[in-house]
C-alpha cells in the first residue's frame, strides 16, 4: 500500500509539471535560460534581452553600422535589395547575410541561434512576432530622419548605451567645429542629387545625409527645403528637370548597378553638363553607401570627411 501511494504521488507530481510546462510562458522560460536580462522599450513594446548579447543578428543599414561602430560584430545581417553588405565598414566575409532589410531570411537567422535582433518597425514589422520567437528582437521605429535617436537605442540594446552617447557627442561637436572652420563657406548652397533604378531624387533636410549637413550648418538649395512637403527626406525631378536641382555644390551617388547605369546616362547628357555647379568643377561623385544608405557614427564621420576635403579645398 505505501509503495502504491509513493508512486502515485510520483505520478501526480510529475504531472503538474508536465501541465506547468504545457501552460508556461516561452519567453520567459528563454530569458532564464539566458541569466540576467534587461528590459528595453522599443516601437513593438518592451523586450526582456540579454545584459550582454553575445550573438546579435541586424536586419538594416543602420543596425550594421551602429553595431561595428561600437564594437560589436554582428553574427549576421541583411543587406539592402540593390547591394551587397557595405563595403566601407571594412571585410565583412564573417558576417553571415540573412536576407534583404524587406525580406529577412527566418530560417537563416534562426540557423545563428542569435541572442539578440535588431531592426525596424518601418521595415519589418511584418516579421516581428516570428523574429520575436527566434530571439529578443529590438525595433525602432523610422528610419533616416530618427537616426540619431535609433543609434541610442541599439547602442542600448546592445549594452553600449554610454558609449554611444560618447560617440554621437563627439560627432556632432566635430560637426559644429567644421561649420565654425568653414566661416562664410557655410552660405555655400549644398545640393544632394541621388540616381536610384527608376527615379532621380534630391535629398532634404530630414534625410540622413541632410541631417549631417545641418549640423555642420550648411546652406541648402531652397527646392530642397522641402518647405512645402510634408515629408522633407527626399522629393523627385524628371529626366527633363534634372538642371533644377540646383546648388553652388552638388554632391551625387548612386544606388544599385541599375542606378549607376542612369547616372552614367544622365551625367553625360547636355542638361547635366549645363548645370553651373558641374561647369564649374563643383560637382562631385560620392558613395552611396555612406551617404545615403550608412545612417550610422561611421557614415556620418565620413559625409564629414568628404565635406572637408571638397569644401576647404
């Protein structure tokens, strides 16, 4: 009798852990797993993710150059639909792609076992709840124009937050330092002109390389304010209104091979070469990585780099 209590008893037990686990909350199984977490709010909510992540998968442009900004190589990373992971953080043969930015490869980021996943509700939050499974995922919220604010939050995310402070202060003091550097040179009108596959765009002052010009304290083509529009990232000229894009400087770049074939096109035409900016030797060629695709420290400090050798040349 006692032997057949002791093994009911038993049994009982091993049955309400078994129904424990059926009713228990995976993610929080996951963050025990994990040892100590920390809680981060982000554009999906809050996320519970390591103190530490060791394994960190980036899903944009952005989240590739913040995480080698501050140290952290990511495991694995999307690139943009046109391009390949950008060349100017250096060789990144390590780094394992999972995708483009709009379409994350699931199976591939699972296949990493990441501790970690940055990336953004602009772009992904169709795939937030299955990233979520896979791993801690961290969204912001826009792209470009809150880059600044994006930067703070990954670096959080990824156990840097001091850091990055440190490093968009000392940004953005450089900034300051090369607009007081360039004294009169700052009423110099700068034009940002982008050929992309299927559009010619120019650039305002909430997109990323804009937001650099402001801080330096440029002066910008009145067209491209943008102070009518209610989104002052980017507008778009025709083929025929390429001459209006104005500017004493004109910076320009490419996106994509199909891109640099309409930049070849259309900077050899006659309405391009009409433009005083190009007549005068003052337009120039730049990366389209980092000027328009980077929206990072890194890229930033290199639109800064360009801004010094082409304005105080």
């Amino acid at each position: 009798m006692r032997r057949r209590l002791l093994a009911f008893g038993a049994a009982s037990a091993c049955a309400l852990a078994l129904t424990a686990c059926g009713t228990s909350d995976p993610a929080a199984e996951r963050n025990e797993a994990e040892g100590e977490t920390r809680t981060i709010e982000h554009a999906m909510g809050t996320s519970e993710i390591p103190a530490e992540p060791q394994r960190v998968v980036v899903l944009d442009t952005d989240k590739i150059d913040t995480a080698l900004s501050l140290g952290v190589t990511p495991i694995g990373a999307a690139r943009a639909s046109e391009t390949e992971l950008p060349t100017y953080l250096g060789d990144l043969s390590g780094v394992t792609v999972v995708g483009t930015s709009a379409e994350p490869d699931l199976e591939a980021i699972e296949a990493l076992k990441p501790d970690l996943i940055l990336g953004s509700k602009f772009r992904q939050e169709a795939f937030y709840d299955e990233l979520d499974a896979i791993a801690p995922t961290v969204f912001t919220e826009l792209v470009g124009i809150t880059w600044k604010e994006n930067f703070l939050l990954d670096g959080d995310a990824l156990g840097k937050g001091e850091e990055a402070k440190q490093l968009l202060t000392d940004l953005e003091t450089r900034a300051a330092d090369l607009g007081t550097a360039l004294g009169d040179t700052l009423a110099t009108e700068v034009s940002l002109v982008r050929f992309m596959p299927d559009q010619i765009r120019y650039y305002g002052p909430d997109s990323f390389s804009g937001i650099v010009l402001g801080d330096v304290g440029l002066a910008r083509p009145e067209l491209q304010m943008l102070a009518d529009a209610e989104d002052k990232r980017f507008g778009e000229v025709s083929a025929e209104e390429l001459d209006t894009v104005g500017g004493d400087v004109i910076f320009y770049c490419a996106y994509g091979s199909d891109g640099e074939a309409m930049l070849a096109d259309y900077t050899g035409g006659e309405l391009w070469q009409s433009i005083p900016a190009v007549q005068g030797g003052k337009a120039y060629q730049v990366d389209d990585e980092v000027w328009m695709t980077g929206i990072g420290v890194t890229a930033a400090g290199m639109i800064l780099d360009d801004l010094e050798k082409y304005l105080q040349a």
